[in-house]
C-alpha cells in the first residue's frame, strides 16, 4: 500500500502544483487555455501515437485487458442509461444526467499513464495505452450521442459522426496503430520529435488537470455531484474488476485494468459540456472532487486489486 501511495504521489503533487499557478499571480491567465489546448491537440496525441506505433499487438495478454476495458465501458453505459427513468423521476434534468454519464464513464488517460508508467513502468504504460486504444472511440461516440441526445441540443447524426472523425485522440490512436500494423517507416528524428512531445505531455498534462480544477465548485456539492465520484472511482473500477476476471486477465493486466477505471474523469469532457449544453458547473464540481477523492481512492483499488490477482 506504502508502495502505490509513493508511486501516486508525484502524480498528485503535480495536480496541486496546476492548482497553485493557476491561482498565482505570476502568469497570464490566457496561458491556461493555450496550454490545455496544445495538450489536448499536441502533446497528447503525440504521446497516444508514439505509444501505439511502439505497442507489441502480438502480446494476447494485452488484447485481453484492451477487450475487458471495452466491456466494462459498455456495462457501465448501459447501466447509466437505465438509470434514466429513476434519476428523471428525482427530478435529474437532461443536462445533468449528461455530465453525471460523462463524469461516471470517462477517464483521465493523463493520471492512468503516469501511474502506470511510474508503478509498472513500459509494461504499465503500453497496457494502459492499448486500453485507451481500445476503448477511446467507442467511449467518445457514446458520450457525445448521450450530450446530444439527452441535454437539448439538436440530434444530429453528422455533427456526432464529425466531432468522432476529427478528434485528435481518435486520430493519432488510429494513425499509431495503422504505422505498428503495416510496418510503415517513420523517419527517425521524425520519432524523436514525437518522443520529446509525449515525454512532456505526462507532467504538463497533470499540471493543466489541477489548472482546470473548480474548488469553490466542490465545497458544497449537490447529490449527484457525489454521485458521480462514488459510481468513478468504486463503482467503475468495480465492474472493470469483474469483468477482467470473467476474462481471464490475471496479475500486472488486472492491476492496470482497475487502474484504468480508477482514475477521475477526464478535463476535455468539461468541454463538451460547454459546447453542447451540458451542466458544466457539475462536470468541474465532480472533477474536482473526483481528483481529492482518487488520492485516496486508487492506492487502495490498486493494492487490493494486487492481492485479488496474487490469489
């Protein structure tokens, strides 16, 4: 247990470390949406890319784990959406019940990596690389589908099949992946360019997740603000558990599987939120929660995963 907290707590003091310059009075404060955005459509593809055209798709161990993470994610979306009913009878608005779907099913792929990469090292951060892999276009397309179809904004099909085709996560995954498979040469100070890119973008990234965080938001939370941190961190992670051993995943795959599932919710969903009439306000308040809780919440899901999986 002593282990995973060390291993985590770097990763959590560079959170706190975004929390502190965001409120500090020594940067711009428009240096914080250039550093999200560069993240989001620079810095993290190329580490999703460099990952992906590095993976070993030959390793049945983790197409096992990147299966049982598309599972878990279907189980707990369906689960979600038959919680509609209930949640609509205590009087959930649509746009609320969308940012409590996002917030329960999306993960920070920025804190599962530097984990990973800190506990398990190249094994843990290809395995949870094949994860996101796996699981980022299905979990994309499901929770735009639910913002457009549940928080008022207009149902169209090709606004949902346009944001899918053009996000660069999708993208730099898929383009990884199809480099590895086909065997296609890629230049090699072109690929230490995009190495240099993706070793930045583990610790800019957990710096901009604690720039993003609300913590006045988070100070009096509504009930399904605390909802969602309950069904992210054990609920999730419970069901991702599950499912790898009905799989048969076993040792470091199941850690890392958990893991996964175990991280909060990812910033960029805060965004979508905004963008299509999401309750943004309960997306950042659950974040933030998430994020305190998780400090918490993952040494133990991943110490306890490790004995389940020991025997």
């Amino acid at each position: 247990m002593l282990i995973v907290f060390q291993s985590v707590l770097p990763i959590f003091l560079l959170v706190l470390l975004g929390v502190g310059l965001k409120r500090a009075p020594i940067i711009n404060p428009e240096f914080w949406d250039g550093l999200e955005q560069c993240s989001y459509w620079v810095l993290f593809p190329a580490l999703l890319f460099a990952t992906m055209a590095k993976a070993d798709f030959s390793n049945s161990d983790n197409l096992t784990v990147s299966f049982a993470a598309i599972i878990s994610v279907l189980v707990m979306s369906v689960g979600l959406l038959l919680a509609w009913p209930l949640l609509r009878n205590l009087r959930v608005g649509g746009p609320a019940y969308t940012s409590l779907f996002q917030t329960a099913t999306r993960w920070n792929a920025f804190m599962a990596l530097a984990i990973a990469a800190k506990t398990y090292g190249p094994q843990g951060l290809t395995m949870v690389g094949l994860v996101m892999a796996a699981i980022i276009i299905p979990l994309n397309f499901i929770n735009v589908t639910v913002l457009l179809w549940f928080s008022g904004h207009d149902r169209n099909y090709r606004a949902i099949l346009y944001r899918i085709c053009t996000n660069p996560l999708i993208l730099s995954t898929a383009l990884g992946i199809l480099v590895n498979v086909a065997g296609i040469p890629i230049y090699e100070p072109v690929m230490v360019t995009v190495d240099l890119l993706s070793q930045a973008s583990l610790s800019l990234g957990l710096i901009t997740v604690g720039a993003g965080l609300r913590v006045m938001d988070a100070l009096r939370p509504r009930p399904i603000t605390l909802l969602a941190v309950v069904l992210k961190l054990i609920a999730f992670p419970v069901v991702a558990v599950g499912v790898g051993l009905l799989c048969g995943v076993q040792g470091n795959g199941l850690v890392l599987l958990a893991l996964s599932a175990a991280v909060p919710t990812a910033m960029n969903g805060y965004l979508l939120a905004k963008q299509l009439n999401g309750d943004a306000d309960m997306y950042a308040a659950a974040a933030t929660l998430q994020v305190v809780a998780s400090f918490l919440t993952i040494p133990v899901v991943m110490t306890t995963v490790a004995y389940v999986a020991a025997g």
